[in-house]
C-alpha cells in the first residue's frame, strides 16, 4: 500500500519563493508509486491552500482545518525560515499527533535562534565567532559601538537573530554604518547579532539521522559577492558550489567530529546542514549555524552532498520520510 504523505510548501516567511522551489525539486523526484501525495501551499498570508500542480498554484481550494492531516502518514514541511523551520508548525503537527520529516520543536527552534544555538554549542566547546546580542528594547548606539570595539572589531556582521538565505544580513566596514544596519537587522527580529568577520573559507556539511547518523563529505560555497548574500543564493548565479571539496584530513575530522556533537546536542532529528568557516591564516574552525529544514532544489547543497555519497534524491526523500513516521512510533 502507498504512504500517504502531505508536502507542505510556501509558507509565512521570506523565505516564501525559495519553498516553493525546494518543494518543486521534492516532487520531481519523490517517488510516485511509493507514496500518495497531497500538496498544500501556504500563502504569504498564512492561509492553507490545497494544490494540485505545484507548477502553477492554481484552482487552490482554501482549507478551513486541519483534518487533511489525519489522512496522511507523514508530513513533510518544506518550510524554511519562520513559522516553518522554527518549531512552530511542528508544534502543531505535535498538538495533533502527525508524524513529520525534520527536526521537533525545541530542536528547529533551538537551531533557529543563533544566540541560543551559540549558548548550547559553547557549552560543549564547539568554537562559535566572537558575537554580542542586542535587544530592540534596549539598543543603545554608543554602547553598541564601544562593544564592537571592544570585543568584535571591524569588518563585523550584524544579523536577525531568527532568520534565514541572508535576509536582513550584512556586512560594516565602519562605525558609521551601525546604526543603519542595525535598525535595517530589526527589521527583522527585536534580537540581533553583531559578529565577528571570519576571513576565510565557508564549508558545508549534510547529517541524516535520528539516533544513528551519517554525515556527508564536505562542500564548499565560493560566494560571488562580498559574502553569500540573498542575492548570490538565488539571483546572480556568481556563486558555485563545490563538492566534495579537499581539505586536510585534520579539519575535515573535526568538522565531522562537530557536526555530529552539535546535532546530538541540539537534539536534532530528521536532517540538518551544518554550515562552517575555516579561518584563512589559523585554521581555526568556527561552526556558523545549523539549518534544519536545508534548501533541497536540485542544485542544493544538502541534496548534492548525499548524492555525491550515493543516495539520489528519491532515495534521500524515502529516507527522510522513514525517519520522520520512526520518530514518531518511538515517541508513542
Ligand atoms: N562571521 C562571519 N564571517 C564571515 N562571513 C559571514 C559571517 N557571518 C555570516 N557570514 C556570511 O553571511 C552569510 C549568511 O550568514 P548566515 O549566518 O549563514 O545567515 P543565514 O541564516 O541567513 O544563512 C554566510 O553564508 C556568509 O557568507
Ligand atoms: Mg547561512
């Protein structure tokens, strides 16, 4: 008998269009005599709506509850960024007791937030960049300032704390810059980060697993612009992706070493992509965050990186889907 599986797509954030082309990827290579599909968009406005060609969201039939998800045996949320990758809609498929691909609620939510996701991994000596937090509601520009200058330095990188594909994120030069960019972060969060600029490499690395996990090799992102802005992700086609790409054997051991201590950490389940910079001059390895509903458009990197090892997309999809309805018999 096919498994009846609900792809859900769209979705409340700004990462809206880049769903819509995860999901697309999905559907082209799910395979279709294993599983009965149902495919629901989400608008920008939060409304469900039942599709039946992801090509052309159109004819949706609004959806008044949530009883499509008693029919099927798993859902898959491609979902990235807020209300989809943070815990919130896996809250509810909890609430109703539906199985689903990816990380629980307190594990998105927890990988979600990169203040928090710095607490816990320095907790267990993962090396994190040098960053300060500040809170809307009490930002203040010149202590900002002499924070900057006392703990960060300049280039620096202020960002959302909860956001994603670079939105919101940018790059200062210069004390005159801050406040700008500052307010230009709030935009997005009433928490942001101001980091410390790694000069250097930026890898990647793909886990698959709940409690037995495999890490892929390692891929590389050389950005076309100044950093891998919104831009270079999706618009300019300046920027490549290399995999598998050749480290030493030292760093790639302890990148592996830590994408497999932060996930356990972060109590991840499903699959995420760890993302980390390895410093030009040290070598020093930072981990920059974990994302635990990745991109999966056929030129992705968690995707590429699994194939790179062996499992095609369609294998890596049965393979999410098994994990996610294991996830949820163990837990009841
Ligand atoms: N501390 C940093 N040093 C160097 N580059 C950075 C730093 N933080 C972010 N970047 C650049 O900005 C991009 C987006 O930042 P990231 O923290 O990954 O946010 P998002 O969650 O939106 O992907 C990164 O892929 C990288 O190119
Ligand atoms: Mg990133």
């Amino acid at each position: 008998m096919k498994k009846k599986v609900v792809i859900i797509f769209g979705g409340r954030s700004y990462e809206h269009e880049v769903s819509i082309n995860s999901a697309k990827s999905i559907m082209k290579y799910i395979n279709k005599d294993k599983y009965e599909i149902k495919l629901i968009y989400i608008d920008k406005s939060g409304q469900w709506l039942l599709c039946n060609n992801i090509n052309s969201l159109k004819n949706l039939v609004k959806l008044n509850d949530f009883k499509i998800l008693d029919w099927c045996d798993v859902v898959f949320p491609v979902l990235h960024g807020n209300y989809g990758e943070d815990g919130k809609i896996q809250g509810l498929f909890d609430v109703l007791d539906v199985a689903y691909v990816g990380c629980n609620l307190k594990s998105s939510c927890n990988c979600m937030d990169k203040e928090i996701c710095k607490v816990l991994l320095n907790d267990i000596n993962i090396p994190e960049t040098p960053y300060i937090v500040i809170n809307k509601n009490n930002y203040d520009l010149n202590n900002t300032l002499n924070e900057i200058k006392e703990k960060i330095g300049y280039p620096c990188f202020i960002k959302p704390a909860n956001s994603g594909s670079s939105i919101g994120i940018n790059k200062i030069y210069h004390e005159s810059e801050v406040n700008k960019f500052v307010i230009e972060a709030f935009k997005f969060d009433d928490k942001i980060i101001i980091e410390k600029y790694i000069r250097g490499r930026e890898v990647e690395i793909g886990v698959l697993g709940n409690d037995d996990i495999l890490v892929s090799n390692i891929g590389e992102i050389i950005a076309g612009d100044d950093f891998y802005s919104y831009d270079d992700k999706y618009n300019s086609n300046k920027s490549i992706v290399k995999v598998p790409v050749k480290l030493n054997k030292e760093i790639e051991g302890k990148i592996k070493k830590y994408a497999k201590k932060a996930y356990k950490k972060m109590e991840c389940s499903g699959l995420s992509r760890i993302d980390f910079f390895i410093e030009n001059s040290t070598n020093e390895i930072y981990l920059n965050e974990i994302n635990t509903m990745p991109g999966f458009t056929n030129i992705s990197m968690y995707p590429v990186l699994f194939e790179e090892i062996g499992i095609k997309n369609d294998i890596l999809i049965d393979k999410l889907i098994d994990l996610g309805i294991k996830k949820h018999t163990d837990n009841n």
